[in-house]
C-alpha cells in the first residue's frame, strides 16, 4: 500500500495556518475560496466548446482587446465568490479600468485581492492552455474601504500570489511566502489534491521562451542574450525553445522543467519602452512565486519585486526564471542597451499620486 499521504488544498491551508498562531482562519478562508473559484472556472472551460459559450463578446477591456466571453465569467465567478466574505476590502481586476469596491451592504476585510482572471484568452478558441493569475496584499491604508494605496503596492509586500493553469489538467499553484506548492485538481471528487509540494525551480534549465516573432524589435542587448541562450557565438549546448502565449502555462512549465521566460521591453516606441506585461495582474504574482521558488524577476534593470507601481495598469518588461539566466539578461542589457535604460528609467521611477 502507498504510504503517500493524499492532502486536500483545504488541509494544506490549514497546516500552514498552524504555524501562524495569531492567524485568525481569513486568510485560509480568502485562498481556499479561491481553490473555489478555480473548480467553477474550470467546469467551465472544459466545457467550452460544448455549451456555445466560446467566441468574442461585443465588450472590450480597457486596453482596447477583445473579451472573449469566459473572461467574464471567470472575471464575475472570483468577484461574486468573495465580494460578501467579509474578508476584503477592495478587489482590483485585469478586466476592470477601476478598482472594484466591495458592495456598501457586505462587511469589509484587511486584505485586497487582484486578479487577471483569464490569462492568455486569445488562446480559448484554439484549446490551448489558459490560466487565472491572483495575487492578495494587505490592508495598509487607514480607510474602511480599499484604496489605491492598499492594491499598489510593491510585489515585495506581497502576502500571498497564485495561478491556476486549465491545461490536461486543472491545477493552482501558490505561495504565501513559504515556499510554493502545487495542487492538481481530481475532477471526480471536485478536490485540489497536493501533487507538488515545496516546487524549487531546477539549477538546470532546459527551455527559454519569447515570442521571437517580436525578435526585431528587441533591443541589441536582448537580441544578444537570445544568441546567447541558443548557444550561436560559443560553444556553448543551446537551451531548448518553448513559447505557448499563455503567461501561466509558459511560466508552469519553466518553473518545473528550470527556463526563462522574458517579455521585454522595447524600443519600437520610445514613448512605450515596457513591453506588454501588467505588473499587478500577472508580473507582481510571478516574481513572487518565482522568489519563492529559488528564481528570481527582472524588468531588465533590477527586482521587480522591488519596483513601487503608480498605477493599476501599468506595464513591466519582464525577464523571469532561474536566478542566473535573468542576471545574464540584465547583464546584456547594462553593456549595450542604455538609450533603452535612459526612456524606461522614468516610468521605473514613476510614482504614484495618492
Ligand atoms: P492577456 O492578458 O490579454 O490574455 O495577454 C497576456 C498574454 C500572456 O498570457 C502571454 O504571455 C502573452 O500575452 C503573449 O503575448 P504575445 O501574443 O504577444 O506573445
Ligand atoms: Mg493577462
């Protein structure tokens, strides 16, 4: 007989809870609703193409893209599951311009929850892998009701972060800073069971990833560093390339297998020198998880852990995986990419106006 323990998410939390004392069961209480959230998106997204409810909506989101329509399902699933909790105090949502405030007749939390939640959407219509990415702070500022000071902070302060990847198979991966763990959904009994405990990203890296469709627009020291990691200038054993476009699914895998995954910044429009990423609805998370995995997240310059936001849609180059991989591109892009440096380092700086 197996002598493996099978631990629910639930149980996992509470463990965890444990060697917090003074905790008072909210916080467990916030992450397992979002176990929650993910089974009710899932069901969804399995079901996709059988229930008719693939294909683009008529709304468009804030940065001008097409919605598909299980974006806002899953957009609607995590804020209808914790707008009456009690246990936040505001929510923030890669779907919405404004932060979402928590309805005038629920009991408000110390915590603010932001979410993207469904990355990689333009993948839904051809059965490629999508993912829901979350991250939770704490209440910092003074007011009842959150505000712009408690969602943009900076990701060092976060209290937890997660993703859910709907791939062959549902699974949410999170930290609360105590390492990172895995959870792989049986869909038979409805439960997050323990599959991956304490994920370490593995000294070794095997892939990068990018779209290298955008190779052109890279600047010098980014396109040297990709020469460099297909070995082309030295004798060097080339890493393997895997690009999904699904934030999550690409992150997942170079978390297990050890990789980078960079979305930089770029000099097509000096005005917009940052890339595409969203620094809280997908960067802060990933920096966080990779941290907490042994890995480490650059925008290009320095720890994106570190960089305070000024506002809720910012973009952030990002450059994400093992520890050395990143520090090579940073490398690269302090030798040649200083004009690159000089139109990023305003928005680096940038502070927010609360
Ligand atoms: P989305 O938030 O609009 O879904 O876009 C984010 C996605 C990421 O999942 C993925 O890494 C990236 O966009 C892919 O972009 P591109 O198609 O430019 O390679
Ligand atoms: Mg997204």
């Amino acid at each position: 007989m197996s002598k493996t323990k099978i631990v629910t998410i639930e149980r996992h939390i509470l463990e965890q809870q444990k060697n917090h004392p003074s905790a008072t069961g909210t916080f467990t209480g916030l992450l397992y609703d979002m176990a929650l959230s993910a089974k009710i998106i899932a069901r969804e997204t399995t079901r996709a193409g059988l229930v008719g409810i693939l294909g683009a909506s008529d709304d468009h989101n804030v940065y001008g893209e097409r919605q598909q329509k299980l974006d806002i399902f899953a957009d609607q699933t995590i804020f209808r599951i914790n707008d009456h909790t009690g246990r936040l105090c505001a929510m923030a949502s890669e779907e919405h311009e404004d932060i979402i405030a928590i309805p005038p007749h629920f009991d408000t939390g110390k915590y603010v929850l932001l979410y993207d939640p469904l990355d990689g959407s333009s993948n839904i219509d051809v059965n490629v892998s999508i993912g829901t990415i979350f991250a939770v702070h704490r209440k910092i500022s003074g007011s009842a009701h959150g505000t712009a000071q408690d969602i943009l902070q900076p990701g060092r302060r976060l209290a937890a972060a997660g993703y859910v990847i709907y791939g062959s198979s549902t699974m949410m991966v999170y930290s609360a800073g105590n390492g990172v763990h895995g959870f792989t959904l049986d869909p038979s009994v409805g439960e997050f069971l323990l599959s991956h405990e304490n994920i370490r990203i593995p000294p070794t890296a095997m892939y990068y990833s990018a779209n290298a469709g955008n190779e052109k627009y890279w600047t010098k020291g980014m396109q040297k560093y990709s020469r460099w990691l297909q070995g082309m200038d030295e004798d060097r054993k080339p890493l393997g390339h895997r690009y999904i476009g699904s934030l999550v699914s690409d992150f997942h895998r170079n978390l297990l297998r050890g990789g980078v995954f960079f979305y930089p910044g770029d000099m097509q429009d000096p005005s917009m020198p940052f890339g595409k990423m969203r620094l809280m609805f997908e960067a802060q998370a990933m920096a966080f998880l990779a941290e907490q995995a042994g890995g480490y997240a650059s925008d290009g310059v320095g720890n994106i852990l570190d960089l305070q936001p000024y506002s809720l849609h910012q973009r952030v180059p990002i450059i994400v995986g093992n520890r050395d991989l990143v520090e090579k591109a940073e490398a690269y892009i302090r030798e040649y990419d200083h004009d690159w440096i000089e139109a990023y380092s305003p928005f680096r700086h940038k502070q927010p106006t609360f």
